[in-house]
C-alpha cells in the first residue's frame, strides 16, 4: 500500500520537486547515463594522463549522445588550456595541447548537454581570456573565514593530512567545471605558520588532490616569516640570511610540490609587514621573493592595495605608491590590485592604476564573498559588477584600452596574465551560504575563461544547470539577477556614495559612525561629507585631485559634475542638495528615490521568487524565499537610517510618493 503511495506521489510531483534539496551539488547536476547509452557509444583515449582519464571517466559517466575521441595535439601551442571539438552525430573529437584542455572540454560538452544545446555538427574553439584563473581564500589556519558568511573554511588543517574531506575533491571538480585552475588557499592576512614544514605536508594533500583536476596551488605569504618562523635578525628584503631563507623555503616547498603555483602578498598595508619597515621599496620585497621562485616557473602575486591613514585621498594611494616603481618588478611578478580604488565597494570606478603601470604585470582582483553587499544574506548577481570593470575603458594606450584588454596580454603582452576573486565558499552544505552565492562563483570562472561572455548568457547558463531548463523558470530568475546588483547599490549606495557601512563588520549602515580614536580613513564621514552644503566627496581638482589619476577623457568627463555619470557623482563630487540632476530633481529628491527604489525592488524579487513556488524543490525555494525577506528589511533598514542622517543636513522633506522612513 505504502509503495502504492509513494508511487503515486512521484507521479503527481515529478521526483526533482519532492525531493529535498540542498544545494550542495551546485551546478554540477550532469544524470547518470543507462547501460543502453553506455553500451552504445565510446569515449576513447589514447593516452594514461591522470587528467585525460578523468576526463573519459566523466564522459563515460554522464554523457549520453555520440562516441568521442579524445586527443592531445603537442603542435597547436596556441590552444594551451584550450580545446578544439568537432563532430556529427555519430562522432564528436576534442583536441588540446594539454591534458587539461581535454578536461575542460569534456565539462563543456556535459555543459551543452544539461542546458539543452545542440549536439550535433560541433565546430566550436575555445581559449581562455587569462592564464592563471584564481580564486583567494581568505581562510584563516583556526578556521574562521575573513569576510567569508558561508561557515568555517573548508580545509580542516587539524585533520591534515591524515584525513581527507571528500569536499576537497567536490571542490576542485567544481572549479575545474568552469575552468579555474589555481587557488590560495590561505587569508593575505597571512599567518607565518602556513611556512612551517608541518603545513607544508599539510598543503601537499591538498595540492595531490588538486592537482588531478588541473588546479596548482598558492600561497599567501607574511612578509616577516624569515624573523617568526626563521629566527632572522629582521625580514629586510636585502639582507642575504633573509634572502637565504626564502631560497631554502621555496626550495622545500617544492620538493614536496613540484608544480606549486607562488605566492601573494599583502604587504605594508593594515598593518601587515612588509619590506617597508626597513626603507625598502614593493619592488625590492617582490623581487626578493620573485628570484626564490624563478628557476622554478613560480609566480608573485603582490597586491596593491595599500593606504595609510594621511592626509591624502585613500583613493589615490596605491596610484601614488606603485607608479614610480613602474619597471622595477620582475617579469614573474604580476601587481594584483582590486577592481576600485577603495575596496570592493557595490560600485566604484575603475581603479586608475589599470594601465597606469606601463611595464608592469597587471591582474584584476575582485571580490565575490559578498563583504560590502550583504554578505550571504542579500541576493546580488555580480557577473555586472564584474563585467563593469573589465570592459571601462582607461584610455591608457588610446581609445578601447579597456581593463580586460590591458590585462589579458592583448594590448600588453606578459609572461602570464591572470584574473583573481576573493572566494565566498565555506564549510556550509550549500557552499556559499545562499544559493545564488553559488551563482558567482560560477560567474567568476566563466569570465575568467571568457570575459567576452555575457552576464545573461552567464546566469542562464547558471540558472538551467543549478535550477531548471524550463523557459518559465529561467527567464523571470535571470531577470530578477540582471536587476539584483543595481537593486543593492540603490539601497545602499546610490549616486556613488561610498563606505557607509557600519564600523568593521560592514553590514549595516552607519554613516554617522564616528569611533572614538579610530582611524579617520576608516570612518564614514570620511567618505560622504555631509554638511549644510551637500552631500559627496570632491575629487576634483578643488578637492582631493584623484582625478587627474584618471587619463583624457575619463578625467573630463568625472571631473565635470556636468558630465559626470549620476552612479559616479557623489564619488567625484561634493554636490549641493538642491543641485539639478539629469533626471530634474534636486539632488536631495533624486537620493530619496533610489534608496526607495531600491526597496520596492527587493520586493519585486520576492514576488518573482514567490510566484515559482512549485517549480523549484521545497528545500531551496523556502531557503532562498527566507533570506529574500532578510534582505528587503535590510533594504529598508538602509533607506530609512541614511534618509533619516542626511536629512540632517538637508533640512528638506522627503517626497511623500515614495515610503515614509518607519
Ligand atoms: C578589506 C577587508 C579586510 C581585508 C582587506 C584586504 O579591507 O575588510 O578584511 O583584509 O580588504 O583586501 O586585504
């Protein structure tokens, strides 16, 4: 009776729905393939490589259409990571330069599969935009996660390496689906300990596990390791008992692993050491560590995000700090610096060192743990955010010198390019903490693959592989995530406000926050300016001249408020409240509607993901429907207390067509 039931209830509710599910297969939803499909078709090698055998091995158990044939082809170095397939119906052959091509290629095909594409007459090439395509953790070695919402870090360091999580594998399966191939693995808050030989054994498991799916591994390094962990007299870059150490380091290192990837740095900036403390310059702290690793093909990734509280504008800090070491570095050290000048904010203009350095390696950081926009509390699709950076325009080789041009070695050719993002993945079932985090993961390697794609393609890609392949489901989610990004920095930051967060944790807002003894850099105030006046902070040339970073006409067009972009405005300039915007409101008014636009569009979401009850599992939809209800108070949170400050210098009233502050 009971089977009858159940048999019953399947019927009536498709088994994917009644299920519970719990987010934790991601994207990688690939159904196993019958004996019948097994048994008529092939999927042949003609190699042993440990990656070209998984390759097949994911082929023979997920792919259900023709024979595949599987080949390295050593002459066509142009393809490298890349992959060439090509095929009919009865027979489709994929060929690359490297194994991991082959690797890439067969998630691309599984890829095409699950989101229901054509099979048949294949005729695609694929080559990535980057070399090095990298995730950050930011994971601590007790297990907290900075800036991370997702749970304890994956790496259970205490267990190592004696115990090996299966995550570790699900984890590196899920980047090599979409590409990435590198990782550091710790916080560029970096402990010394992650030196030490025991965490060198440590990471070796980890890295032999990686390695089977294309994956190197990197380290974040503390600047005064030789001193901690070495006993040194200092950590001076020049001093050859420190050089001698870092040699040493890196040799061990490699011995245990061979393709270990290099180190990133965070040096003399928030405290951190660096090779400033004794009068040396970045460049004299990267080359040090540069020729440790060069016989060895190692890399340094050596961050310019560095500011120290002065009386000089945050924002044009690390321009000033890096331009005049413009080649001094090593060609195997490439300058990591984040997509703005400030940090990682819902929007903020391209950082101004792109292309500034003229013959210096230059990557991309971006964040994807969401530190500035509701951590995994608020839905916010950032493949816009992503793509926002890499297509401006810097000018700095003449018109088209966009970000990713000058990055990806099109414009600028270097010994490896590479992309980076600040990994928002943890120990929690669902890895990301809500499940559309999951999604820019996701979006962060396929850009990095391609930055030509485009976000639409990306969440729909996205959406049909973790959700649904039904139209009815996918186009009214993809629309909802076009609009999320716009949708966070409406409520919390319109009109290029910045850094208005609450002190330290970065969730709430508090732009009246004024810490007793804290670092004014850190403070709101700041950043906005309120005063009877107005309301923004002036970059011009009567202000703090970061614009004159920026190359013609990018500098005209910022520094005029007239021409000025409304999303940049407040970021450029300090603007009167009752200024005439382009819309015709004051500038008062016009602030008012964004923040209330940006409530009603956290309800709008909702009623989206409301209305598709049913057509997702019961698990994830009320997951998802429950922290949509956190992030529309949390919309309305920020709207009321920022209209409820600023009015305390606007002295005007709030237009009484939007929602009153509660
Ligand atoms: C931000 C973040 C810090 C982090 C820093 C960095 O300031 O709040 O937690 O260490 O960025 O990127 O180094």
């Amino acid at each position: 009776m009971m089977k009858v039931i159940i048999l019953l209830l399947l019927f009536i509710f498709p088994y994917s729905i009644v299920r519970a599910e719990d987010g934790s297969k991601l994207w990688l939803r690939y159904v196993s393939v019958s004996k019948d499909v097994a048994h008529n078709r092939s999927i042949s090698i003609h190699s042993k490589d440990p990656i070209i055998l998984l390759a097949k091995q994911e082929l023979v158990n997920f792919w259900g259409k023709q024979s595949i044939e599987l080949a390295v082809d050593r002459k066509l170095t142009y393809l490298k990571d890349g992959f060439k397939i090509t095929g009919n119906l009865n027979r489709i052959k994929v060929i690359a330069h490297e194994p991991v091509g082959l690797l890439y290629a067969a998630y691309h095909l599984l890829q095409l599969q699950a989101t229901n594409q054509p099979v048949s007459n294949l005729n695609i090439e694929e080559i990535p935009s980057f070399d090095i395509r990298i995730l950050n953790h930011w994971d601590n070695l007790d297990r907290t996660v900075e800036r991370g919402y997702a749970g304890y870090s994956l790496w259970k360091w205490d267990e190592l390496p004696g115990v090996i999580s299966p995550r570790y594998e699900e984890y590196a399966r899920a980047n090599a689906s979409i590409g990435i191939n590198a990782v550091v693995i710790n916080n560029v808050n970096a402990s010394p300990q992650i030196l030490s030989s025991q965490y060198v054994i440590k990471l070796k498991s980890l890295a032999d596990i990686f390695r089977r799916y294309g994956i190197k591994v990197y380290l974040s390094v503390n600047f005064s390791s030789p001193k901690i962990l070495g006993g040194t007299k200092d950590s001076d870059p020049l001093n050859p008992e420190v050089i001698l150490w870092w040699k040493n380091k890196v040799k061990e290192i490699y011995q245990v692993i061979p393709d270990f990837g290099g180190f990133l740095v965070k040096a003399n900036s928030e405290g951190q050491p660096g090779p400033q403390d004794y009068g040396r310059t970045h460049a004299d702290g990267a080359n040090m560590l540069a020729d440790a690793l060069k016989a060895y093909h190692g890399v340094i990734m050596w961050r310019a995000f560095v500011y120290n509280p002065s009386s000089e504008d945050r924002a044009k800090q690390a321009y000033q700090e890096f331009v005049p070491l413009d080649g001094a570095f090593r060609d195997n050290v490439i300058i990591q610096i984040k997509n703005g000048p400030i940090d990682f904010q819902p929007r903020e203009p391209f950082n101004p060192l792109f292309g500034a350095l003229q013959k210096s390696n230059e990557m991309v950081e971006f964040q994807i743990t969401q530190e500035y926009l509701g951590f995994a509390n608020h839905l916010a699709y950032l493949a816009p955010l992503f793509k926002e950076t890499l297509d401006s325009d810097t000018y700095a080789d003449g018109k088209g010198s966009t970000v990713a041009k000058l990055t990806d070695g099109t414009l600028r050719p270097a010994r490896k390019t590479a992309i980076a993002a600040v990994a928002n993945i943890g120990e929690d079932i669902n890895w990301t903490g809500h499940h559309f985090g999951q999604a820019n993961w996701f979006a962060f390697g396929r850009l990095a693959w391609n930055h030509e794609l485009s976000s639409e393609q990306i969440a729909e890609e996205w959406i049909s592989m973790t959700f649904s392949t039904d139209n009815k489901f996918i186009d009214p989610v993809k629309k909802m995530m076009m609009g999320s990004r716009e949708t966070v920095v409406n409520y919390m930051m319109p009109l290029g406000l910045h850094h208005i967060f609450a002190f330290d944790h970065h969730y709430g807002p508090e732009p009246w926050g004024d810490q007793e003894g804290g670092r004014p850099d850190w403070m709101p105030w700041y950043y906005h300016h309120a005063d009877t006046v107005g309301l923004g902070f002036d970059r011009t040339s009567n202000g703090s001249n970061a614009i004159s970073q920026y190359r013609p006409p990018i500098q005209e067009v910022f520094g005029d408020i007239q021409l000025c972009p409304d999303q940049y405005l407040l970021w450029f300039h300090h603007v009167p409240w009752s200024y005439t915007m382009k819309s015709g409101r004051s500038m008062w008014d016009e602030l008012c509607y964004k923040y209330d636009a940006g409530v009603q569009q956290v309800r709008a979401m909702q009623q989206v993901w409301d209305r598709l009850e049913g057509q997702v599992d019961q698990q994830r939809f009320v997951e998802v429907q429950s922290k949509l209800k956190i992030q529309s108070r949390d919309a309305v949170w920020w709207k009321d207390a920022c209209l409820l400050y600023f009015q305390t210098f606007s002295k005007k009233p709030i237009p009484y067509d939007i929602e009153r502050p509660v």
